[in-house]
C-alpha cells in the first residue's frame, strides 16, 4: 500500500524514546475527506493524525509512523498517559453516525496489517478513541465493525459468555476492565458505557453476564 502523501505541520518527536505500541481508529465527524485534510493540515487546528482513509479507500499520509501525531489528546490506556508519543493514529472519513464504506474498510485492513506487522504491534494493541478518553471521546462509534477486525486478527477478540449462577458485579467488571487496558478509576456507569460502546454498542440496562465477558479471555 502506498498512500498519498499530505504533510501536516502538526506533529513532533515521540518523548522519552518511544515507539509505537498501539493504533488509535477516530472518525473524523466532518463532510468530506477533503475538510478532514485541511483541518488535520491547519497549523492553528493543532491536531493531526499519521493516516487519513476517505469513504472510497483513498489513503493520506499525513505524519512519518516514527513522529509523534497529535490526534489522541488527554486519557490513558494500560495505565499510561500520552497516547500520542505510544501509538499511530488512523482517522476515517465518517461523521459517526452511518456505516463505514465497504472500500473504506478493506483499505484499513491492509494498513492495520502493514502498520502491526512494521512495529510488531498485537490485536490488543488496535483501540478506539473511545476507548483510551472515556466520556470525552465516542470514535469510532458504534457503527465500527470491531467483529470484522476481530475476524482477521486486525483487533482483540472479544471472549464468549459462559453459564454462571452468581449475578455480575461491579468489582470483577472492573478487575476485567483493567487488565484490557481500561482505565478502571472512572465511575462505573461511565465504565460500562465505555466498555459497551466498543464491544455491545447496542446493550442497555444493568450490568450483565455478557458485559463480563467480552473481556474475559
């Protein structure tokens, strides 16, 4: 794959010597890949990503893999702030509230693979904005096909319910969330709601079973 290339001013070196452990998908919420390009390339927006795909598979490089993006902002994942300076970010062209086009995701398939494969970054390793910058962050959204990445070994599969007599709690929901990289000190309702929007978008009520498990495993 050989995106084109548009550099954007907004970046700078990763701190403290570090690479790429992680890939960050948003959704960019604006009309058009072309209104994307100028806000990621403004140098008053301040913000940036490492890749831009557009609805029909077009791929924009934005920022060199080795340079540090501005795209995650404040939060955490594996109890590690500055996202920015341990990962890549990968922005696509959707305004969260339809699907993600079909050219669209066969494109970020092979850049997920190119870019796991160049920094030997694992499945759990691929995560949604959403799921790094809890209440503050909703991308990818949940109409993002985290199952079909899964599938491929593009991200973490989620684990399977089993049959249990003891009703769900709050403490193992949290110890679970914890050890997937999220970050367990924030209120449980906004956990559940975090956890939820990337695994079962469309659950609702209290705390369940399956809640638990798609981060068993």
């Amino acid at each position: 794959m050989r995106p084109r290339w548009r550099p954007s001013p907004n970046f700078g070196p990763r701190r403290d010597g570090q690479r790429p452990s992680l890939i960050v998908l948003h959704y960019t919420a604006m009309h058009g890949a072309e209104a994307a390009l100028e806000r990621l390339c403004d140098p008053a927006a301040e913000v940036s990503a490492h890749y831009l795909i557009g609805m029909d598979g077009t791929v924009w490089q934005l920022v060199e893999e080795s340079e540090r993006a501005w795209h995650a902002g404040a939060g955490e994942w594996g109890g590690q702030g500055d996202v920015n300076s341990r990962s890549i970010g990968i922005e696509l062209d959707n305004l969260g509230n339809h699907p993600f086009a079909e050219p669209q995701m066969a494109a970020l398939e092979r850049l997920l693979a190119d870019i796991m494969t160049r920094w030997s970054i694992p499945p759990h390793g691929v995560i949604g904005h959403s799921d790094m910058a809890p209440g503050r962050k909703r991308d990818p959204g949940p109409r993002f096909d985290w199952a079909r990445l899964a599938r491929l070994g593009l991200a973490r599969n989620p684990g399977r319910t089993t049959a249990s007599h003891e009703p769900p709690g709050f403490d193992e929901f949290r110890r679970l969330a914890r050890a997937a990289g999220y970050d367990d000190t924030i209120p449980d309702e906004l956990l559940l709601e975090t956890v939820r929007l990337r695994y079962r978008p469309w659950a609702l009520g209290p705390l369940g079973a399956e809640d638990l498990a798609v981060l068993s495993t």
